[in-house]
C-alpha cells in the first residue's frame, strides 16, 4: 500500500481517493469488531439507559420548580383579586379610614404580596447546575428587602451533596470514560493480539491511528447527538424558539469530545503498553474531572458571615439605629438616598410617612450589606474563571449552565433586576403616597411589573470562554501527530 | 505467619524497586499533606467567622437596654452552629446546610446561609477534602497499585516457582492483600496522626478523648474498606488473564461504585419521595391549626378554652382581672399550641428526607463505598442527622427563650425588663453528641462494610481453590 503524507485536502483531493477506500475499509472492520465485543455493547446500552434517566430526571426537576411557580402565580392572581377589590371600595367612612386613605397604595401593595420568580429555562432540565441550590422565587413587599426575606425551598442535604443525574453528568462524567474505553488500546490491542505487524506491512500506523479514533470519534458524536436530540424532544425545545441555543450547546459537546479525543490521541501516540494507556488515561481522568476542580474548589472560602447576618436580618434591634432618628433626621436620611425616580416631598409628614422613610433606610442598609455579599461572590466566581486553563471541566460544565441560565452568574443578575425592580416598586409607591396622589384602579394598574431576561449565550463568548480548550486540542493534536511520526515508522 | 511475612517483605520489596510506585507514593503524601493543612486552614476561617457572628449577637441580645419583654422575644436570637473539627476530614453535607437560624416567639425560622446556595457549579465537584482522599483517590492507588500483582508473577514465572517451593496461592493472595492494606492504612495512619497534632494544638485536652474515640473508630473502617478494596482487586488479578482488561474492568468497578450509584440512588431517593414544597409546608401548618391535629382542637378553640379555663381558675370574669398579666400566659399557650403542630409538620419532613435517604442506605450493602461514605460523614459529625440534631437543639433553645421571655411579661415586676435581665438567659451552647450516637444510626453501613470484609475474606481462603491458572 502506497504511504501519502497526510494535508489538509486529505479529504477532497482526488488522489487520496485510495486513502478514503483504506479508511472505509478500516471504519468498516472497526464496526464489525465492536459488533463482536458483547461487553463494549453492553456498556452502550447501559449508557443509553443511564442517558434517558438523567433526561427524564432532569425533565422531572424542572416540572417541579415550575410546578411551585405556578402555585405561586395561582396565588398572585387571588392575592391581585383582592387588592383590585380594595382598591376599588372608597371607605370614608370613619375619621381614622380618611386619614389612612393616603396610604391605600402602601396597603393595596401589602395585600398584593408581590413575588418575583426566576423562572426554570427549558435548558435547566439538560444541565441542572446550582439552580436547586438557589433561591428561585423573592417576596418584594414594599416592607422588607427581598435580601431579608428569602425563602429557601425545603432540600434533601444529602440529594445535593450527591449532585444531579442529569445529561450534562451523562457528557461530563461518562462521556471521556467512554472514549478511553473505545480508544486506548487502539495501537496496543494489536500488539497484544499479535496482529500489529501484518497491519504495519499494510499501513503506515499514524494512519491507522488516526483512521480508528475517526471512527470511534464519528460513533462518540453520533450516540451524543442522539442523546442531545433525545434531551431536546423530551424537554419540549424547538427549532423555532431554540435553535441558536441548540447549536451552541451541540458546539460545547463537540468541543468536549474532541478534547478528550485529542488527550487519547496524545498518549497513544507514545506507543505504550495498554495497561500503561489505561492507567494514565485513568488518572487524567481523575486529576481533571476530580481532583483539579474540587482542589480549586478549596481555594475558595465562604462569604463573610457578619455581612451575611446584616443583609439577612433586618428587623428588631439590628435596626433600632434608624428607629431612633428623629422624625427630621429619618426624613432628611430618606431624601438624600440615590435613586433614579422622582422624590417624593412630604409636606405633612404623619407617622405612617416616617414610619416607611425609616423602613426604606432599613431596607437600603440590607441591601447595602447583600451588596457586599454579592460583590465577594462576583469576585469568588472570576477567581474560579481565572484558573479555567487549568480547569476545562469545569468550564465545560460552566458553559452548558450558561446555555441553561443556571449558573451563579445568572442568578446574581436576577437578583440584581429583582432588587432593582423593587426599589423602583417602592418609588412608585412612595411617590403616589407621600404625595397624596390620587389612587385609583388605573393606578393600580400602573405598578411596575419585574420584567427579567436572560443574556444569551453567544457563540463568541462560547469562544472566548473555550479558547483554552481549543488550545489544549491543538496542542495534544500537534505533539501527538510528531509522536506517531516519530515512534510508528 | 512466617509465609504471610516473608511475601509481605518480598511484595513492598518489589514496589520499593518500582519507579511508578514511588512516583504513586509521593503524589499519596502530597495529596494528604495538602488536604489536612487547607482543610485546617479553612476550619480556622470558618470558625473565625462563626464565632465572631455569635458574638456580635450575643452582644446585641446582652444590650438590648431595657425593652419589653415580648418585643425581646420578637428581637429573638441568633444561633450559629460551632464549626466541627473533624468536618474539615469530611465536610459531609455542610455546604448544603444553613448554619445560621434565627430564633423568635411564634413562629421557627429555616437555617440560612447555605454555603453552596453562593457559589458556582464548582462546588458540585466536591471539595478535596481528606475525606475524598480516604474514600475516593484511595482506592483508585489501591487498584492501580496492586492490580498487576498476581498477573505479574504469572507472566513472569515467578507464581510456578512459589508454588512449586510449597507457598500455597491461598498464603500468596492473602499476603499479597494484607500488604496493600497495610501500605494504605500507613497513609491513613501518619495523615491522622498529623490531624490529631493539629487538633490537639487547637483545642487541648477540650473533648479530646471524644475526637481520638472517632479517629480510632475512623481508622478502623478504612482498614476494613482497604482490605475490601485489596481483596477484590488481588483476587481479580488472579482469575484474569489480561492486565488492561482487568484494569479496564476495576476502573469500571469504581466509577460504579463511587460516582454513578451514590448520585443515581439519591436522585431515584428525590423522585421516590418528593419533598413538600415550602409553600405546601407552611399551608400544612396553617390548616392543621385551623382543623386541629391528633388530640388538639382548632387554634381558636383552643385558645377560647385556655381563656375560659384561665378565668375559671381564678375566679374572675375578665382577663384583665387576673394578678397577672395575661398576654405573657397566652401567648405562651399560643406558643405551645404551634409547636405541635411544627413538630408534626417538620417531622414528616424528617422522616421523608429519612425515606430519601433510605434507598442510598439500603444500597449499601451491594456498595461498599456507599456505606464508608455514610460512616465517615457519621464519624466526622458533618451528615444529614447531626443537622437535624443541630435544628432540634436550636429549636429547644428557642422554646426556652421564648417561654422565660413569656413568664416574664406575664409576672415580671414591669412590663420593660431590667437592662441586666438578658445576662441571666445562659448562651446557646450546641452539644456535640457521642460518637455511640453518631454510629447508631448507621447500623446497616456498618452490616455492610463487616459482611463484605467477611466474606471477601471466605472467598480469599476458599475460592483460591478454584483458581486453576497458573
């Protein structure tokens, strides 16, 4: 058999017509072997199933969270009934009812009890991430900050400790086990079964290498794909609405496979005993997908727990500091907050009217210490991006969370908007109030409503986000491609 | 025992000479260096964070000034959960749980400030812990270390040449799996000795005898989880006739055993038993006191018989009539009326994380692993029931408060405490329980672990018979 140098044209370039034969050939007795390996089968099916359960668990996650969504929407609609029904009914009937008429909005608003939901995307079923860690749905009353009253869904400790079974475990976790299981005695499986030397005589062995891993590489993609195809039906995405986040999340898989294609393609280019590629391969494994990311993962220490307390806890004594201004100094405080909407000047202030311009320095300083909180968080998480280099794991698993909105990221910008849209909540109200605007149905209606949207995940910060990874292929794929030159002549 | 001795000596010989062993064995020792002394350094934040929040507090309960005493119970506390010392040898489910619960009258708040509930999808792949180390990496150096080893001398001839000078492959594999237990419990050994320096550094003789009762216990199930490592891997290698496959089929074995099944059994647990949502926890509560539960009658009943009875009692026909005051002694009815029904509800949600837990628990006896990673987080006091054990004292704190707050503003001189008052309400102290606590909870784990060492070690004395590959 004539030996060509590999190109780039390799594959449209006529004269390797004979080269494309050879690689059908060897495609073709690949399959028949794996059609002959009952364990490899075996292993497969398992595969199959255990994909299908993390799809199906992942799917019944979400139906879950938007199951308590939509109890919450259920009682916003009966709790919105009610506040139309008062704000509708005029009582003056009595003196002290005329005096608190002012503050209709402030009571119409306390019978609404307003929730704000960050709501499951259709990707979430495909890559849970920490959206059930996270609190998804904030009372943004005009009384509390959402920060200190923050309901936390009941959990199963033990359930997160475990983390999910969900398709992006599937392509993390057991993906790369399959691969190295397809691909690591590619060269020395033949040398164990004697048959290297009749193949050598035939075939230039960088050939072969390389011909094996495109088969196995073309029947990795296919089985991911299916699985992909499979996430996508089940979790009710569509080509209408979805398909830039398909694409994108299809790009992460590929990405990821070929990487670990690369990394095999490296240590068998060192032609090395099979037990010796199955044992370094193992540990690759290990120290990527285990030992880097959790060693990181220590680096990084709990928010400060004093802030924390302060965001948190708002009421009694913590708060007494602001409670004991004078009706003056509480007013002037509240005049001189920052904030983007028209200030409310009390001409009469009443009680009522200190009462909330204390409540909102209340609020403010809880907000102020979750900023804290926040702002460390922020800093914690691009400390966990900067050593992406070292960690590809983790920004694959970083990268399909951002498909699926459920990384921490995204949810500090919902809790960003959420704490934004009831400040601005509280002007609105504010505004009509102390002002002693009129308060009718049509200003009810008026209300602001939370309106949230999650950033797309482009392509370009797909890129920018991968590029280490990338790097890491080529650099695999070059070393290894010298190697088989070098050590197969 | 001379046999097991000199194949001992002739086995660490051997891995003495091998270059990758010496290459395992460093990586073994850096590896355990680093988790003790970062884990240590972080149970010093930890702790530094935690007791500084308590007492700040405390502080801010202690001068209060002079306020009455149901606004004080309204005020409330606020307890934070001590950091353990050994949860930095397995922080266990910690970063899932809150650490901090508000404590006041009338109604019992959710710990907050879950770890995990601020941090990325990093933390979902676990800290690397000594915990990880013992129960994960471990193992895996065991597999890689000692899969060859009966492969080996029969490739090489050296098993003829045992067994024709008289050493039975009974004696070669025992010898053979005691000496990578006791090369890997050495580990275990020096790595704890370091721990126990570094704890009796930290807290002197202070429940001293309590951690060195754990840590013995501690390493003692790893002994037995390393002999059940060694055993399946030598007695593997002896049935096999190729070493990749062999190695291809251990690694199998552990990813089974270690990552799908704990993940796969707690997500099946999540499914079988769906916890209630907050949402239908709080209504629960809220429609058990409307209707009543068990012996108890509706709220409203409850309390227009307390008022009747109270009366009757004292003779009076108005409630302001009473030689005391009676908001202090109803809200304390009140108080008591809704902690049944708390206990009811939050007990259900015990129980159905129990249920949950049940399924991982149960398959501990196929999986080893399953039952070394309960036992360890049980040792180390960082699983789901020291939390428990945590809410439940929190929760016994609060119901004292509240009812000695209550008994105040019913029969205390004012209506306003003194300024000295709250130096007589003692701190919240949690209590750590003892370790018989710890592990009579995790009977079947330690059914499992005893039963596989068992028979693993049947199979090492009677299954070699059938061993015909020389």
């Amino acid at each position: 058999m004539e030996c060509h140098t590999p190109r780039f044209t390799y594959f449209w370039n006529p004269i390797y017509k004979e080269d494309m034969s050879t690689r059908l050939m060897i495609w073709h007795y690949q399959f028949l072997l794996l059609m002959r390996n009952k364990q490899l089968l075996i292993s497969f099916l398992i595969l199959i199933a255990l994909a299908f359960y993390a799809i199906l668990y992942g799917q019944h996650f979400r139906e879950r969270q938007q199951t308590i969504v939509q109890g919450i929407e259920e009682k916003l609609a009966i709790n919105d009934s009610i506040a139309r029904k008062f704000v509708l009914k005029i009582d003056t009937s009595s003196e002290i009812r005329k005096q608190n008429f002012q503050y209709r909005p402030m009571a119409a608003d306390v019978i609404m009890r307003k929730f704000v939901v960050y709501k499951p995307s259709e990707f979430s079923a495909l890559s849970i991430g920490q959206k059930d860690t996270y609190p998804y749905y904030h009372d943004v009353n005009t009384n509390n900050s959402l920060h200190s009253s923050v309901i936390q869904e009941m959990h199963n400790p033990n359930k997160l400790q475990a983390g999910n079974f969900d398709l992006s475990f599937i392509i993390i976790y057991l993906i790369p086990l399959l691969i190295i299981a397809l691909s690591y005695n590619v060269i020395s499986g033949e040398q164990d079964l004697r048959t290297y030397t009749l193949l050598r005589i035939q075939i230039p062995i960088s050939k072969l290498i390389i011909y094996k891993l495109e088969f196995q590489f073309i029947l990795v993609i296919g089985l991911v794909l299916f699985f992909n195809i499979a996430g996508f039906l089940i979790s009710g995405l569509t080509i209408q609405d979805d398909l830039y986040n398909m694409l994108v999340w299809i790009s992460i898989n590929v990405l990821y496979i070929l990487f670990w294609f690369s990394i095999c393609y490296l240590i068998i280019s060192f032609n090395s005993s099979s037990s010796l590629n199955a044992l370094l391969l193992g540990s690759i494994w290990i120290i990527l997908v285990m030992v880097v990311p959790s060693a990181i993962n220590n680096i990084s220490n709990p928010p400060n727990e004093d802030e924390m307390i302060k965001s948190t806890f708002r009421r009694g004594r913590e708060t007494d500091v602001h409670h004991e201004l004078t009706q003056q100094q509480a007013l002037d405080s509240f005049y001189r907050l920052k904030h983007p909407y028209p200030v409310p000047i009390i001409k009469n202030p009443g009680a009522a009217d200190i009462m909330h311009a204390q409540r909102e320095l209340i609020n403010r300083e809880a907000n102020m210490y979750a900023g804290y909180v926040i702002k460390r968080q922020k800093n914690q998480f691009n400390e966990v991006l900067a050593y992406g280099p070292i960690n590809p794991i983790f920004i694959t698993q970083y990268a399909f969370n951002q498909v699926a909105a459920t990384e921490l990221n995204s949810y500090l910008m919902y809790l960003d908007s959420a704490e934004s849209y009831q400040t601005k909540r509280r002007y609105y109200i504010y505004d009509l109030m102390m002002n002693r605007k009129d308060f009718g149905i049509k200003e009810y209606e008026k209300f602001p409503e939370f309106t949230f949207q999650q950033p797309t995940y482009t392509f370009s910060k797909f890129s920018k986000d991968s590029i280490y990874i990338a790097g890491i292929i080529v650099l695999c794929l070059g070393i290894g491609f010298r190697q088989t030159k070098k050590r197969f002549l | 025992m001379n046999k097991y001795w000199n194949i001992i000596r002739y086995e660490w010989l051997l891995l003495r000479r091998d270059r990758a062993f010496a290459i395992l064995f460093g990586f073994v020792l850096v590896l355990s260096l680093y988790t003790i002394f970062v884990g240590y350094k972080k149970y010093q934040y930890v702790k530094q964070q935690r007791e500084q929040a308590a007492s700040k507090q405390r502080k801010l309960f202690l001068n209060q000034g002079e306020v009455n005493a149901h606004m004080a119970a309204h005020y409330g506390y606020i307890v934070v959960k001590p950091s353990s010392l050994l949860s930095f040898v397995d922080p266990g489910v910690e970063p899932y749980t809150g650490t901090t619960i508000r404590l006041e009258a009338h109604q019992q708040n959710d710990p907050v400030f879950v770890p995990a509930s601020g941090q990325s999808s990093l933390i979902r792949f676990g800290e690397l812990s000594f915990g990880l180390l013992l129960q994960v990496i471990f193992p895996l150096l065991i597999i890689f270390s000692s899969y060859r080893s009966v492969i080996n001398d029969r490739e090489n001839g050296t098993l003829k040449l045992l067994l024709s000078q008289g050493v039975s492959l009974r004696t070669l594999i025992l010898g053979k799996v005691l000496t990578y237990t006791m090369i890997y419990l050495f580990f275990l050994i020096i790595s704890v000795l370091i721990y126990a320096l570094l704890v009796k550094m930290e807290i002197g003789t202070y429940a001293w005898d309590q951690i060195l009762y754990r840590l013995l216990f501690m390493i003692l199930i790893y002994f037995l989880y390393y002999f059940i490592i060694a055993s399946i891997t030598v007695f593997l290698s002896a049935v096999y006739n190729s070493s990749s496959a062999l190695l291809v089929t251990l690694l199998a074995l552990w990813f089974v055993f270690s990552i799908i099944m704990p993940k796969a059994t707690a997500n099946f647990g999540a499914q079988y038993a769906p916890l209630q949502s907050k949402q239908s926890f709080n209504k629960s509560m809220v429609e058990a006191s409307k209707t009543g539960i068990d012996n108890l009658p509706p709220i409203e009943e409850y309390k227009q018989h307390f008022r009747d009875s109270l009366m009757k009692a004292y003779h009076v026909t108005d409630l302001k009539d009473l030689p005391f005051r009676s908001s202090g002694v109803l809200m304390q009815a009140d108080e008591t009326y809704r902690n049944v029904i708390y206990d009811h509800a939050f007990g259900g949600y015990k129980d159905t994380i129990r249920l949950q837990n049940s399924i991982a628990t149960f398959s501990s006896l196929l999986n080893p692993f399953q039952a070394i990673k309960n036992l360890s987080m049980a040792i180390c006091a960082s699983d789901v029931e020291h939390h428990f054990l945590f809410l439940e004292q929190g929760e016994k704190y609060r119901r004292k408060l509240v009812a000695e707050l209550n008994h105040q503003d019913a029969y205390g001189e004012h209506e306003d405490v003194s300024k000295d008052y709250f130096h007589r309400i003692p701190d919240f102290s949690y209590q750590s329980p003892s370790i018989a606590w710890s592990i009579a909870r995790r009977k079947l784990e330690l059914t499992s672990i005893g039963l596989w060492s068992v028979i693993l070690l049947g199979l090492l004395i009677s299954g070699t018979l059938f061993i015909k590959k020389i």
